[in-house]
C-alpha cells in the first residue's frame, strides 16, 4: 500500500482514477464472446463455461432436483443467517415502496404516476473466486418485492460444473426458477439476447469483475437496461485518532480480498493513525486465506495524510467511493458533507461488511466514481414509473389555451389542432 503525504490537489484527480484495465483492452474479447453465444446460443454458454470455468456442465440449467437438495447440503446455522439477512434486507427495501397521489394541477387536470414491475430481469451473482448468494439476496428480493414476472438468474459453474449449494439455497428461497449456470460476458449476452434455454430479459443487474461490467455496459448499445457499472468492490476509509488501526486494517482488507483489481484508500490526518494501520494490515494479511488477492490489490492501494478533515471530505467527494467508513470524532458534520459516495458507513462499530451481509442495505453499488451519479440498487431500480393522466372537459377548458398558445410558439400546428378540435365540440 503506497503511503502519500500531503499531496497538492493538483494531482488529486489523478490520485482519484482506478486501476481497471480500459475498455480498449477488453472490448475485443467480449464482443467475440457476444458474437459467439448469438451464433451458437445454448452451445456457446457450454463452451464457454468449459474454456473460462473448467468444466462443461453437464446441464445448462439447474434442475428441481439441484434447487430442492440444496438446503440439505448448507448447515442449520448458515440457513439462519441467510433467514436472518432475508428479513433486514426485506424489512428495509419494503419502505422504498411508494404512493404518489392523484394531483389536479388544475381543476379537472389530473396527474397521476404508478411503479410497475420491470417484467423480465436478469440477475448476474457473481461466482468467479467466491460464491456470492449474498448478492442474490440483494437483487432477488427487491425484484420479488417489486414483482418481477420472470426473474433469470446467471452465475458462474464451478471447476466441477456445479452451482455452490447456498446459491441454490437462496435461489429457492426467493422462488427463482431459471438458474442458469454461465459467467462472465456470455452470461450478459445470454440474458440479453437470449438462447434456446435463457429468456432474454429487458434489465440486467448485479455486481460483476471487469469482464462482467464491461458487457453489462456494451449491451445497454443495443436496448438492454442495466443497473449501474457495479465492477470490483472498494472502499475508502476516513480516520483520525479516535479511530482503531486494527478494525480499520479489517475493513480495508475485507474490501482488498474481493479481487486484484479492487482498490482501498485510507485518509487520516495523522500519519501515526496511517502507520499503524499499515502495520495492522501486515499483520492481518498473512492470516487471510486469500491473502495474495488482497496482496495483489493492496499494491493498487493508497494510504494517504491529508491536513485536515475538510480536505479528507474534499477527496472522498472527489474519489466518489462504493463503500465510505468514516471512523472519526466529527461523525455527523463529516457524514452532513458526502455528496459522492455509494453507501456510507458511521463509526467504529459499524463494519462495511455490516451492509456487504446483512444489516439490510443493498450492496450492488456502483464503482469507479459512478457514485457521482449513480445509486445502489434498490426497490425503485425493478419499477419504472409510468405517469397516467385524466383531463375532464371542463379541465381542457381550462388548460387548453395554453397548450395551444405553446404549440403555436414551437410551430407544431397539428399538435394545437389536437386541441382545438376538442374546444370547439364544448
Ligand atoms: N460493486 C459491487 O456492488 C460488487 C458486489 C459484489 C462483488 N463485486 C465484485 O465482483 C467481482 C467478482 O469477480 P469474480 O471474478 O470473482 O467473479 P465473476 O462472476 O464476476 O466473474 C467470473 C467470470 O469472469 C469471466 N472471465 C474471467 N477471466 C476471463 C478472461 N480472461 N476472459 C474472459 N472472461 C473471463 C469468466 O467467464 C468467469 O465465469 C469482484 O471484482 C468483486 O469486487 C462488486
Ligand atoms: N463488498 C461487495 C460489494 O462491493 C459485496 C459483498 C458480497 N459478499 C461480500 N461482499
Ligand atoms: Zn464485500
């Protein structure tokens, strides 16, 4: 992790860029993938799963059998937990649901909007190095809430073709059907322009590594929706004496395991606080099972002193990260103060990995300084919101001169007929 002293603002938007591979690189390989599972379909995904995951899976998709087996294959305490964070994530995305009223901007004009279930969703539960069945927790029930009709779920078949029995678990929890097993680009593409096993769907979500990102955002070219650019995980953290260097090296390696090209930041405005930690997370990485992955990624990593707190503010705000901890005195000046970040996390006790599991706010956040103009998912990204109106005679009487005075103005003549040729009938 390299450590920084005081550098000039001047090279702070430099600081704030982070280490993916551009898209030059990478676009190649994926489009080829897309051009194959659009040519083969079902084929290509087999293939694919053989070249990229290590095995041809025997079936494309998970049988009755897998999904119903699957809670005999997790222990009582794991399905607990997995029950558990069902009800916090449950219990939190239900208030996102919203009624707007009926509005009669004027009499007899009357506006109204409703949310509407996105039909068909695609969820991509990441599955590369680790099986994430959080992460299905975390778009398969706001898409249950929502009311998805045909919710297909894609995720990576492990080296012996099979998918991990928590994913099944969960899967069968949230009543998901269509399991699909395929990673990476060919898994987008297969959801995006379907095959002969996978329905196509109109939205594709989840979280993903670069390969996964980046054809999530090619596909939105040719009319796919997607959540958000959700690619490897990270996190930024702001510290001052009054934070413990050894939870602050916890959260910053929780972050650094997800994967090599994961990034972590710590600010402090004491390079004592940035020294501990460092030798903290020395420590604390040889214990880790994945320690080379977090090795790999902590060389992508900074460790920066900055002069004061509106300066650590001032570069969070710039950086825009996935995951902010703030673990300093100021809690709530500092917290009133982020205006870019992906989710925010208050005080010593409060690990990131509280919201990763189960506390009950949505982890697939966006990255790479999308949290400038991006949210997490949530309830609202499973809806659109359709605008209804209902305009009596007496309303167009009322509103109509000035719809035809404007459409006069633009030139649009048939657009003021449109109305005129009702005024005249009152
Ligand atoms: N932002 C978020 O909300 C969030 C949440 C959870 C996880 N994540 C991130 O998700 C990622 C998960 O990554 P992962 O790799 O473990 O799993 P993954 O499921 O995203 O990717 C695995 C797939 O990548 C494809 N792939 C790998 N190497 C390839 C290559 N050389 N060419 C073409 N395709 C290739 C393969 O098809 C493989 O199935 C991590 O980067 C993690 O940080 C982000
Ligand atoms: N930190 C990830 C989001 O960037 C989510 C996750 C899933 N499992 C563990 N962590
Ligand atoms: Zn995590």
């Amino acid at each position: 992790m390299k450590k920084l002293l005081y550098p000039e603002t001047i090279v702070w938007p430099e600081l704030a860029k982070r280490p993916v591979k551009d898209l030059q690189e990478l676009e190649p390989t994926i489009r080829g993938i897309f051009k194959l599972v659009q040519e083969q379909g079902d084929e290509a995904l087999y293939q694919l799963a053989e070249k990229y995951d290590g095995k041809r899976p025997d079936a494309l998709l998970a049988t009755p059998e897998e999904l119903a087996t699957a809670e005999y294959e997790i222990s009582a305490e794991l399905k607990e937990a997995i029950l558990q964070a069902y009800s916090n994530i449950q219990l939190f995305h239900l208030q996102q649901a919203e009624q707007m009223p009926i509005v009669e901007t004027m009499p007899g004009v009357n506006c109204w909007r409703k949310s509407v279930a996105i039909e068909k969703v695609g969820l991509y539960i990441p599955g590369g190095t680790a099986p994430l069945f959080s992460t299905l927790l975390m778009l398969g029930i706001p898409a249950k809430l929502a009311g998805c009709k045909q919710i297909v779920l894609c995720t990576p078949p492990s080296k012996e073709g099979a998918i991990h029995p928590a994913i099944r678990y969960t899967a069968s929890l949230l009543g998901i059907e269509t399991i699909v097993k395929a990673g990476g680009a060919q898994a987008v593409a297969a959801m995006a322009f379907g095959t002969e096993s996978v329905p196509a769907v109109s939205k594709i979500f989840g979280p993903g590594n670069q390969y996964v990102t980046m054809a999530k955002q090619l596909v939105t070219q040719l009319g796919v929706a997607i959540d958000m650019p959700a690619g490897p995980s990270e996190v930024l953290v702001m510290a001052d004496e009054t934070a413990d260097p050894a939870f602050v090296a916890a959260d910053l390696l929780s972050q650094a395991e997800h994967g090599p090209d994961s990034q972590v930041v710590l600010l402090s405005t004491s390079e004592t606080i940035i020294d501990q930690v460092i030798s903290e997370i020395e420590k604390q990485l040889q214990e880790l099972p994945r320690e080379a992955v977090a090795a790999q990624a902590l060389e992508n990593s900074m460790a920066i002193v900055m002069k004061s707190a509106r300066q650590m503010l001032d570069f969070s705000n710039l950086y825009a990260p996935e995951h902010l901890i703030l673990a300093i005195k100021d809690l709530q000046t500092i917290a009133d103060g982020v205006v870019n970040a992906g989710s925010v996390f208050l005080g010593n006790y409060t690990p990131e990995a509280a919201g990763d599991y189960a506390s009950g706010t949505n982890h697939t956040l966006p990255t790479n300084g999308y949290a400038r103009a991006y949210s997490g998912v949530s309830l609202d990204s499973f809806v659109r919101k359709i605008t209804f109106q209902y305009i009596t005679p007496e309303g167009l009487q009322n509103i109509g001169r000035t719809i035809e005075l404007m459409a006069d103005a633009e030139g649009l003549q048939a657009h003021k007929n449109a109305v005129s040729i009702r005024l005249k009938k009152l």
